[in-house]
C-alpha cells in the first residue's frame, strides 16, 4: 500500500485536474501610480480584487465622480454609433489610433462632436420639415386644381379664405407675401373651400367625420398624391391624398378647420386664378431645388463629421471602458490613515505572483513616483476562488461542468474525464455513422472558420453552437466509431468487414415461422453482424446487446467517481473519507452492480443462457437455494451470499463510525486547546483567529450524524435508481434506431418504390427534411441532455461538490458591450 501511495505521489500533476494554487495578497499604492497601476494590472489581467468598501453605495465610494464621467462619455459614444448605424455608414475595420490620449482631452472632444452633430441633426430636421411642407404645397397646387371651376362671383371669397386658413411659418416669408396681395373684400354669402393633404390610411375616416359636423352640407373631392412622402414624426415615407372640401358659412369653417387639426390633415391655399397658381407653383418649385441643394449638402456634411468620428470610435469605447473599469476598480481600494496610499486585497495565482510585481514596480517608474508600491501575500481564512487555465478545446468541456457548480477550490475536476466521457455517453444513445459524417462536416465548417466567426457578433444559438464546436467534434467522431459498432448507416447495414457468419434458414429470415439464423463462419470482425438487419430475433439481440452495455457502462462511470472521490480524500488529507466513505462504496456498488457486471461478462465469454433477472432477484430473496441451470461458474453461490453480507456490512459503515469518530476527535481537540491556552501568553490569546473558535464551538453531532445518515441513504438508493439511469443509454440508442429505420423504409423506400420522378423527388424530400431536423437536431438535442444528466447525477454526485467560486480577475480582456 505505501508503494502505491508513493507512485501516486511521484505521478507529474495535471494542468486541468486541481485548480490553480491561490494567494491572498495586500497592495499598498502611492496615489500618483495608483491609476497606472490598475491600468497595467488590468492589461495582465491575473488579479481578482476584494471589494473593501462592499458596506458602501456606488455613490459614496472615492472616485464616484470619475465613474459618473466615463459614464456620460459611454452615453456620447453610444449616440455616434448609433448615428452612424442610421447613416448607413461603417466603422472603420482599421482605426485610426491617437497616441497618448488623455481622458480629459477625449471628454472635450466628444462634447464637441456631440454639441455639432446635435446642431447638424435640428437644422436638418427643420430643413426637412420645410421640405415635406413646401413638396406637399406643390402637389395640392397639382390636383386640386382639377377640382376648382373658375368663377368670378366667388373667385375672391375663395382666396380670401384660403389666405386666411394657412399656416403660419417663417418659411413661407415669400409665399405669403404675395398671397397677401392677393387678399380682397370677400363675399361671406358665397361659396368657400378648404384644400389640403393628408394620409391615406385617415382619408376614409376624415370624410366620415366632416360629413357628420356638417351635416352631409359639404362636397368631398380627393386624388392620390401621387408620390411617397417622409413622415416627419416616424422618418417613414407613407402615401397622402389630396383633398378639396367646398363648404358654405363661417361655422362650417371652423368646424371643418378642427377636424383638419384633430387628424393632422396640412392645409394649404390654393388660388382658383391659372396665372396666379402657376406663379406660386414655380415660386414653390424654386424653393423646393435649393432645399434640395442645402439638404444635400448638410447630408455630405455630416457624414463627413461620422466618418471621421468613425475612425477613432472603436479606441475611444475602448478607452473609455478601460477607464470606467480602472475606477471601478480604484473603487474596490481603501485609504489608509495618511490618505497618501490606497489599500487592496484580491486573490491571484501563484505563478503570477513574479509578473503582477514587474507590472507594478514597471507602474512606479512610469508614474515618478518615489515611492514604491509595497506587495505582500496574507494568510486567508476563507476558501480562495477556482481557477483552470483552459484553451479552446477545454474551456466548453469546462463550462459544462461549471454550469452544474464550479468546483471547490482544488478539488478534483470532472471536466478531465468529461472530454472523453461525454461525447462518448452522448454517441452511445446517437450511433449512426452517417449521422455521425454529417455532424462532423458542420464541426469541421465551425472549426475552418474560427478565426472570422469568433471577431463577429453571432446569434444566441450560432453563439452556443460556435462555443461548443469541440464538443460536436468529438460528439461526431464517436458516433462514427459507435455507428460502426452498430453497424448502422441512416439504419442501414453495410459489409464493411466482411461477409457475414449468418445465412438464413428459409427463403427469408423476417418470416415468423423461420427458424432464423444459423451461424456458418467465424464472426464478423467489427460490431453488430450485418445479418441480424431485418431477421426475426433482431430486437431481443440488440435490446439484450445494449441493455447490458448500458449497464457495463454505468457501472464502469460510478466506480471511476467513487475513485476520483478517494483522490479528493488523499489530496485533503481526510483519512476518515477513505475509511468510512471510499472503502464502504466502492464494496457496496461492487458487491451488487459490480457482480451484475462480472455475470454479463462471463456470459457473453461463455455464450451461457443464464437468467441474470433471475440470478440478482433470488441473490436476495434466496441467496441459499441452488441455481441450478443459471449457475454460471463453480463457487458462484458462496461467493453471492459473501457478497451480499458484504453490502449489508457497508451500510452501517458508511453510516455510522465517521460522525462519532468526529465528535471523539473534537472533544480530545477542544480539551487539548483548553490546557494548550492555559500556558499561552497574553499576546497568544489575542492573535489567535476567531474562526478557530467559532468552528470549534460550531461543532453539532446530530446535524453531522443526520447529515452522515442523508448522505449513506442517498448513496444506497442511489445505487440502484443510477444504475438504472444508465438504461437510458439503451432506450434513446434503441429510439433514435428505430426513428431512423421508420423514415428509411416508411418513407424513403416507400417513394422510390412507384415509377414516378415526382413523388420520388417528394420522398427524398421528406427523408432528407426528417433526417436534418428531427435526427439531426431534435436527437442531437436530446442525448446531449442525457449526457449532461448522467455526468451532472449519476457521475458527479460521487465526488463532486460543486460548492466554489469562480476566479474573476480584473482584466481588459474580459470587458464586454455590457460593462458600458
């Protein structure tokens, strides 16, 4: 045994097995390279920082101001990527960098890029206002002239009233003008009009609402503008109608004037005189051209101004972020009693503890400072975080685990073993090698295009499916190996290894009344015979096939965390965990799930036509009685009854020496302190730590027995309902087999079987449409969450605790669109 134990000891540690070694440090920073300092801390990005002011609000904290200005300035940036994103224009792929850019010089900037393109945008839009109101002029002039028959008796009323009823605007200084000439003594006996614009979806409703106040004492006429105008409140070009509403009397008018308000109808005059109406038409298409000219030459102007903003926005938000990070951080840090340092804690790994110091020594000299910044390693009471270095073949096997618990600090990683397992357990439920080729062709496109897809922003599911293309890649390969233990391409069974070592009996092996296979030559070479495809005994061959590999399986994961759970004890140093943990496991899974093991071994070697339900189920009703013609080796009774007294042992083993051995040590460990105190010294007393006693005085036998007792039930139980678990490795395997003959035969056959291009092209269709997205991804899906069910319960709950925090540095690299 201590031969063992010193090979185990000598054995090089692995990367990924425990956790990086951690140390609590304390800075101690000048105030002049205290900004400098998180800066380079940042860029190394191995630091994790304790928050010592957790007690106070963001805005009491020091440099609250500082973060309030980055703030303001992420806001700024945001309304020029935004502005630039309406423009239609890019961001430059290579920016622009400015050297030496300091925070205060970039705040002025963006104030006057901000307060310039704010003025740009108003001017521009009264511009455009003025535009749509000068262009919906122009096309009421163009139709509603067909709607007015000159009259001389009533000519002039019409244009009085319509001079009367246009909207004021400081646009229109020469229009109205020469509107204004036309005003004369008006006939308020005759009859008037009101011309105008509105949009066409509010037509309809317009003349119901005018027909009801004038009481039907009015004519309607409309015509389609004819062109989209912009609507200036939803920037959207919508279509308008032109309307001409011939009334009599003032109260008509007014009532006819609020509903043009109420539904935002625009009206506008509209003299009955040609000669009158072609002068203002080209007055208005006068103004309408240099319009065009001044809008255009603002457009030009400003997106100019963006482009050149474009440029330099990537640097500017990430400078920003950086240093909005850097006085969060700044934020984390105490004063000490001089106020002329700041004062922090945080955790870092061990190998980084010689470059964090040759950033911070490299901060000192940057920043002048004559005094250097003190870095020293304290004592921690608490657990320190979880941090794995990982690349990105490991990190998504990582983060599966992490999503169930991060691990406790330095105790046994699951994710070594789940690179394998996983995508193992996952093919075993999902085998089928031509599946299999077309889950690695999308692997393989994911992985060629690493490079350009991890710089671009994907989509929810692109983004999991692009985290996890190593995973599918493994996923892929082993449903290849395990489709070719089944023999099974898109349910098909091919020769690849030979010919098979079975011929039928009759003319066809599916009748009910053959007598099957008989076996003619040695067995095929590589997985299932190809000849058990179609024949009469194929679902009890392949259900007994992989209902016991299943199990094997199991049985096999279990033992390996029970195992992981005996390094975890020898790592800590926990020998009671091995005396009354690991040994009485490991004896109770093996005794039963281990035996069940052994016996589909032995008759799968010896071709035996043992009952093994019979065998387990009389292990304990009858451990006594012969078994006759299920016995499948000599000495196999005595060995069944030794051990099930074995598995009936370890029960109370497990249950009950370990919380009194606990509360034995703790009453020796209280009575050996007490006397140890007695001959301390004053000073001894006051620096011993409080959380040595609080765990001493802490200590509860019947909270630790019950919990003892929970942990040994569910263990026992979950013995049986984990093995059983594994069963599901059998029935998704036997489904997803079954789905992919269904859609074989029922379908793809079906549709080749009639002589028509048509309907063989519609099933080739359906196949392939069942295949992608019901085999392919809804399958796919499912055993992955299998997988993840029996590593997460039945694979883990063995070992693993799960209860740790993860390692969280302070880095630039980790700084997403979401910390602005």
């Amino acid at each position: 045994m201590e031969r063992i134990e010193k090979f185990i000891d000598n054995l090089p540690p692995m990367d990924l097995m425990r956790s990086e070694k951690m140390t609590l440090v304390q800075l101690i920073i000048p105030v002049e390279s205290a900004h400098r300092a998180i800066s380079y801390l940042g860029e190394l990005g191995l630091l994790q920082f304790r928050d010592l002011n957790s007690e106070r609000s963001p805005f009491q904290r020091t440099f609250v101001n500082q973060v309030k200005r980055c703030g303001e300035m992420s806001r700024k940036l945001r309304f020029f990527k935004d502005q630039i994103s309406k423009a239609g224009l890019l961001s430059s792929v290579h920016p622009v960098v400015e050297p030496d850019l300091e925070l205060e010089e970039l705040e002025i900037q963006l104030a006057e890029h901000e307060n310039e393109l704010i003025e740009m945008n108003s001017n521009s839009e009264k511009l455009r206002v003025t535009y749509n109101e000068l262009l919906e002029f122009k096309l009421v002039l163009q139709k509603a002239c067909g709607f007015l028959l000159p009259s001389s008796n009533h000519a002039v009323a019409e244009e009085r009233e319509l001079t009367e009823n246009i909207y004021s605007n400081d646009d229109y200084v020469e229009t109205a003008s020469l509107l204004e000439q036309e005003t004369r003594p008006a006939d308020q006996s005759g009859l008037r009009f009101i011309s105008g614009i509105i949009c066409k979806s509010k037509a309809l409703r317009f003349e119901r609402m005018l027909f009801r106040a004038t009481r039907g004492n009015m004519l309607f006429n409309q015509a389609p503008a004819g062109e989209e105008i912009m609507d200036p409140l939803s920037a959207e070009m919508v279509e308008k109608t032109v309307f001409v509403v011939h009334f009599s009397g003032e109260q008509a008018r007014t009532k006819i004037l609020k509903i043009c308000e109420a539904v935002g109808a625009n009206c506008y005059p509209v003299p009955d005189d040609i000669s009158k109406q072609r002068q203002i038409t080209r007055e208005v298409s006068s103004h309408l051209s240099e319009l065009e000219t001044t809008l255009d030459a603002g457009i030009r102007h400003r997106n100019k101004a963006l482009t050149s903003i474009g440029y330099h926005l990537t640097q500017w938000t990430s400078m920003v972020r950086r240093e909005k990070a850097v006085y969060d951080t700044l934020n984390m840090l105490n004063f000490d009693v001089t106020k002329k340092c700041l004062v922090g804690e945080g955790w870092c790994p061990i190998f980084a503890k010689v470059q964090i110091q040759e950033a911070l020594q490299r901060a000192t000299f940057d920043s002048s400072s004559q005094v250097g910044i003190i870095f020293h390693v304290m004592d921690a009471v608490e657990s320190p975080p979880t941090y794995f270095r990982t690349n990105h073949f490991t990190n998504a096997y990582q983060e599966i685990v992490d999503a169930y618990g991060v691990a406790r600090y330095q105790e046994a990683n699951p994710a070594v073993y789940t690179v394998v397992t996983f995508p193992f357990l996952f093919a075993v439920m999902f085998g089928d090698w031509g599946h299999g080729i077309c889950l690695l062709l999308g692997a393989l496109v994911l992985i060629a295009r690493e490079g350009r897809l991890s710089t671009q922003k994907l989509g929810s599911f692109m983004e999991m499916l692009f985290g996890g293309r190593y995973v599918l890649l493994l996923m892929s390969l082993f449903s290849i190996y395990c489709g070719l233990i089944y023999n099974e391409f898109f349910s098909v069974p091919f020769h690849i290894f030979g010919g098979s070592a079975y011929k039928c009996r009759d003319v066809t092996c599916s009748d009910a009344k053959s007598a099957g296979l008989i076996k003619f030559r040695d067995p095929y070479p590589f997985g299932v015979d190809p000849s058990w495809r179609g024949s009469r005994l194929e679902l009890p061959f392949l259900n007994s096939l992989k209902m016991k590999m299943s199990i094997l399986l199991g049985v096999a994961q279990m033992n390996l965390g029970i195992i992981l759970s005996y390094f975890n004890a020898r790592f800590f140093r926990s020998s009671l965990d091995i005396r009354y943990q690991f040994v009485p496991q490991m004896i109770f899974l093996n005794s039963l799930f281990g035996y069940l093991s052994l016996l589909i071994i032995i008759k799968w070697c010896t071709g035996s036509q043992a009952d093994l339900y019979h065998v387990m189920i009389y292990m304990f009703l009858s451990p006594t009685d012969d078994l006759g013609e299920n016995e499948l080796f000599w000495g196999q009774r005595p060995l069944q009854i030794v051990l099930l007294l074995l598995a009936l042992v370890a029960v109370p083993w497990m249950l009950f020496p370990k919380p009194f051995i606990l509360k034995k040590l703790h009453s020796e460990r209280f009575q050996g302190r007490t006397y140890g105190l007695l001959g301390s010294s004053e000073f001894e007393l006051d620096v011993e730590p409080d959380s040595a006693r609080d765990h001493h005085e802490e200590f509860n036998f019947s909270e630790v027995f019950v919990h003892q007792m929970i942990h040994s039930i569910e263990f026992v139980l979950g013995a049986v309902s984990n093995t059983a678990s594994y069963l599901r490795l059998w029935a998704l395997s036997l489904a997803h087999s079954e789905l992919s003959t269904v859609f074989y035969e029922k379908v793809l056959l079906l549709a080749w079987g009639y002589d028509n291009i048509v309907i063989r092209l519609i099933g080739l269709a359906v196949f392939a449409f069942a295949t992608a997205f019901i085999l392919l991804m809804m399958e796919t899906l499912s055993a992955f969450l299998h997988a993840l069910r029996l590593h997460w319960v039945e694979f883990q709950n063995k070992f693993y605790h799960g209860d740790g925090y993860k390692f969280k540095p302070f880095s630039f690299a980790l700084i997403t669109d979401g910390d602005d």
